[in-house]
C-alpha cells in the first residue's frame, strides 16, 4: 500500500502489463467495484523504489491485506518465508487456480505464506473468478 504519487502513465505501463488482473490474485479489474491499485512490491520503508520494476498491479483486497509486509510466518514449519513478487516469481511456480472453484492452490512454502496473508481465497475472491472462468473466451 503506498500514498506516493504515481503519475498517469507510470500507471497504465503498470495495467497494460499486468492485463488490468491483479498479479496477485488474478482478479481482472472489471469484475470489482474498486480500482486495482499500484503495489509497490517491496514497499518504500524497506527501502523499494516508485519504479516499474517494484510496482504491480493489485486489487484492492490484496494490496490492503498485504500492506506494507514482504513476508510471513509459514504456519507449517514456523519459518519466515518471503511473500510471492510479481517481478521476481512466476505465477505458476507457485500457484494453481482451479477454475472451477475459483480456488487458489498454493505450490510453494511462497504460494502458501502469499495465499494466506493476502487471503486470496476469501469467498468474494472466488466468486469473481469462478464468475470470470465461466464468463471468458
Ligand atoms: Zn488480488
């Protein structure tokens, strides 16, 4: 979550790769009332900078449950472990959605600490991507 200016065009370079979905979640930002919103990635207290290199494009849900955070408590081994980074990761190597569900299956001890800090299965969540499975080409 960031209150730093971004300016028009910073931000659709961010939208236009992202394809309007949140990169974290995949929640394309016609299905939602609020804006997607321009995530830093490692956000500025720890030093990330207003480049397109550490921002993403979130949906509001994930960007207010992430906050500033760049990691968490794995609750199967206690670790620390790293969130997902959408310029660093792939997806894929971390997550699965089943379509059906709209269900986010985490891959990864990464996939598992991002899938429950950012709540990206919360029933809202899963209505708008079962309701986008059914509804794309
Ligand atoms: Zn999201």
């Amino acid at each position: 979550m960031s209150r730093t200016y971004i300016s028009a065009s910073l931000r659709r370079i961010v939208s236009d790769r992202a394809q309007n979905m949140c990169e974290y979640c995949l929640i394309p930002e016609m299905l939602v009332l609020a804006s997607h919103q321009v995530d830093h990635v490692i956000a500025e207290k720890h030093g990330g900078e207003t480049i397109e290199e550490n921002l993403a494009l979130s949906c509001s849900l994930c960007n207010q449950a992430k906050g500033s955070d760049i990691a968490s408590i794995d609750p199967e081994t206690g670790y620390t472990v790293r969130l997902y980074s959408p310029r660093k990761d792939i997806w894929k190597e971390h997550f699965c959605l089943d379509s059906k569900s709209g269900k986010i299956q985490p891959l990864s001890t990464v996939g598992r600490v991002t899938v429950r800090l950012l709540r990206m299965n919360r029933v809202a969540s899963l209505l708008s991507r079962q309701l986008f499975a059914r509804y794309s080409p």
